[in-house]
C-alpha cells in the first residue's frame, strides 16, 4: 500500500492538499493513526501540508502530540521547527495537547526547537503546566518542572498558579511535588519567600526578557535599515529630477539668450542708405551706439554662456555617489540662478531701448519691479540655505552628545536626525 501511495503522489502530487469538510488532510489522519512511513512520505511531496490548519484551528502536530505518537512529533519538528507555536482557536499549542496526555518524551520533543513555547499561554491563560496539573498527569507535571525555563508560579487569567489548581482539586500528590520547587498560590506571590529556587527563576526570567529585547532591537535595526533605504531612494529622485530640470531651463535660458541678439527693436542695418554714421557697416544693429545695448549685450552673453556651460557639465557628466551628486547640483543651481539674474538684466536694459528717451520711466518701474521679485526670491533661498546650515552643525552637536546615553536612545535620535536632515537637504539645495 505504500508503494502505491507514494507511486500516486508522484503521478498526482496535488493528491495530498486534498481535505476533508472539516479541512483535514491525508497527513493529519496518517499522523493521527502514528503511521510515520506515510507521514514522512506525504512530508517530502510537501512540507507545507504540516501548516494546513483543521476547522477549529489545529494542525497535524496537534493531533500527533495529543495521540502521543513521538517518531511523527520529531519528523513534524524537524521540516517545520517553528510549527510548534502555531496555535489552535482556544489558543493552545501542541505542547497544551501533549500535557493532556500520558507520553513525557512529546514534551521533551516539543521542546527541543525553542524552549521558550512553554511559556506560551492559550486564551484563558493557562500553560502547559497549567493544563497537566488539571489533568492530574503526575508524570507530565514532573517533565515540566524539571525544565530550567519553567515558571512554576505563573498565573492564569482566572488567577491562578498550578499550584493552587492542584489545591482545588484536592491532588495531594501533585501538591506536594509542586511545594518542593516552590510553588505557591496568587496570593503568597504578593510576598514570596527568599529562596535559591525562586532567585534562579528570576535569572530565568531575566535571561528569557533580555532574548525577547535582543530580537526586537534586532528586529528594529532591519525596520531602520528598510526605511533608510527608502529615504535614499527617494534623496535620489529628487536630485536626479533637479539635474533634469536644470538642464532644461539651461536650455530654455540659452535658447532665449541666443533668439534675443537676432530681434533687437529697431531691427538692423540693411541698406548703406538708412546709415546714420559713415562706419556703420551692413547687419548692423541700429541702437548698437546706445549704453543699453552694451549691457543687453554683455549681460545676453553672459546668461547664454553660463547657461551653455550647465548644460555641458550636466550631459556630459555621470556621477554616482551620492554626495559628489548633490554637490554638483548645488554648484549648478547656483550658477541657474546667476543665468537669470544675467538674462533679467538683459532685459531690463533692453526695455530702455524699447520705449524711448522720453518714457524711461516705464523703463525704471520695469527695472523696479524685476528688483524687487528677483531678490526677493533669491533672498529667501539664501535664507533657506543659510537655516539648514546652521539647523544642520546642531543636529550633529546633538547627535554627538547622544552617544553617551542608552544605545536605543541613541538609536531613535539618529534616525530622526538623519530623516530630518535629509528632509532639509531637499529644499536647501
């Protein structure tokens, strides 16, 4: 029959997720029955089906640790370590079905992956030694007090300790092994006595908590490192989207710059008849003379070749570390800013050549009004600069000074410090 089976499964491996109207698989009734040959067959078609929970919430380890069956136990554990905190709808565990039993080496076994499931508690509370005192199981209840890890006196929700349990019941027995490693009922525990028992629980205690803190701070590193990533990620978008911007208003500035020198108000000279000069020469702009056009000219020049020169460094240039980037989207930006300064002025000076001597005046409130929005704007990102500079030299004052407290103190501060940093370093460019 074994052969049979393990000749369907390789036809039809999709045999063996196939389950029943209360979700039960071939390996939960092969486990349940103990038969290990078909429990390890249908494990090496799937490993999966060990997780594949019943209606009411166990798996087949529950099932296999409830029956006592202890080769099926080991097989489970060994595909799946951490299957045996998986937890049914009443919130128990495989170990809160094996102390119901009668067979100590499940316990043993259960215990084998990760000791701390035994202070795992179902949804009334109760733990493994809970439950074995319940049942009355003397043999269970020894297993389980003869691990280090155990705590002897937790309590359940209903305030409880296995102790006073096995007083309810009237056990004798089981309480008098309980009194010997020091149990007691809730209310003893308000003022426990002093003993070497209870002092080495307490490092047990100690030592499980420190673990637990161990992998949360563990777990909170890759949450950090994640996030860190991401806000690199996202630092290099935005400069990479600065340097294309740039380079299209570099474009857009230069385009302007080099049009403006062909359409000059008063157009050119095209015949030597219309010459007003003798050394007047042909294509010759006809305000070329006025002190206007010299400083259109010189200022056009100068916002056409500065422009010119980011769009250069910008096509040309390919910088992947991510401080050289910033670097040289601060110089570029700079040197954007300069370019508009140069094509304002330009046309400011060629709004004196437009309107004519006898109304400057619209040229001075042009000029006026070009004044005041440039350096305004540039004022206030000066300002901006300036703000993140100085926010940044504190920042780091802190970040220095909180290295001598706690590590997760330590931790917490860099993390938003750098989050809030990189933050500034958007805008402050």
């Amino acid at each position: 029959m074994y052969d049979v089976l393990q000749e369907l499964l390789q036809a039809f491996p999709a045999l063996a997720m196939t389950t029943s109207s209360v979700n039960a698989t071939a390996l939960d009734t092969a486990a349940t029955q103990g038969h290990i040959g078909i429990v390890n067959l249908l494990l090496d078609t799937d490993a999966s089906l060990a997780r594949i929970a019943r209606s009411n919430g166990k798996t087949v380890l529950h099932s296999a640790a409830r029956m006592g069956h202890v080769e099926v136990v080991a097989s489970l554990l060994n595909k799946d370590p951490d299957i045996g905190f998986r937890t049914d709808r009443k919130g128990q565990t495989a170990l809160h079905m094996a102390s119901k039993g009668q067979n100590a080496e499940i316990l043993l076994e259960l215990l084998k992956p990760d000791v701390s499931v035994i202070h795992l508690e179902d949804n009334k509370g109760n733990r493994a030694l809970h439950v074995a005192t319940r049942k009355g199981n003397t043999i269970m209840v020894q297993t389980l007090i003869s691990i280090e890890e155990i705590d002897i006196n937790a309590v359940n929700k209903a305030g409880e300790t296995a102790f006073a349990i096995a007083e309810k019941q009237g056990n004798e027995e089981l309480v008098n092994i309980l009194r010997e490693v020091g149990g007691i009922t809730a209310k003893e525990q308000a003022n426990p006595p002093k003993s070497a028992k209870q002092l080495k629980q307490t490092v047990s205690d100690i030592k499980h908590d420190v673990q637990s803190q161990i992998k949360q701070t563990r777990q909170t590193k890759m949450h950090v490192h994640k996030i860190k990533k991401r806000i690199q990620k996202l630092h290099i978008g935005g400069l990479n989207n600065a340097i294309n911007s740039n380079t299209v208003v570099a474009v857009l500035i230069a385009t302007v710059a080099f049009a403006c020198i062909f359409t000059i108000p008063g157009n050119f000279l095209e015949s030597m008849d219309k010459a007003t000069e003798p050394d007047m020469t042909l294509g010759q702009a006809l305000v070329a003379s006025r002190p206007a056009f010299i400083i259109f000219l010189v200022f056009d020049s100068l916002a056409l070749f500065i422009s010119l020169a980011v769009v250069v460094v910008q096509t040309s240039l390919i910088v992947v570390e991510q401080k050289a980037k910033q670097k040289m989207v601060f110089v570029m930006n700079k040197l954007m800013w300069l370019a508009c300064l140069c094509i304002s002025a330009a046309f400011i000076a060629l709004t004196y050549v437009v309107v004519g001597r006898n109304d400057e005046w619209l040229a001075w409130c042009t000029m006026a009004i070009g004044t005041v929005i440039m350096l305004t704007t540039i004022g206030c990102m000066c300002y901006c600069i300036i703000s993140h500079r100085m926010e940044a030299q504190s920042m780091r004052r802190i970040r220095r000074s909180s290295m001598s407290q706690s590590w997760s103190i330590s931790v917490d501060s860099d993390t938003e410090l750098d989050m809030t940093s990189r933050n500034k370093t958007m805008y402050a460019l």
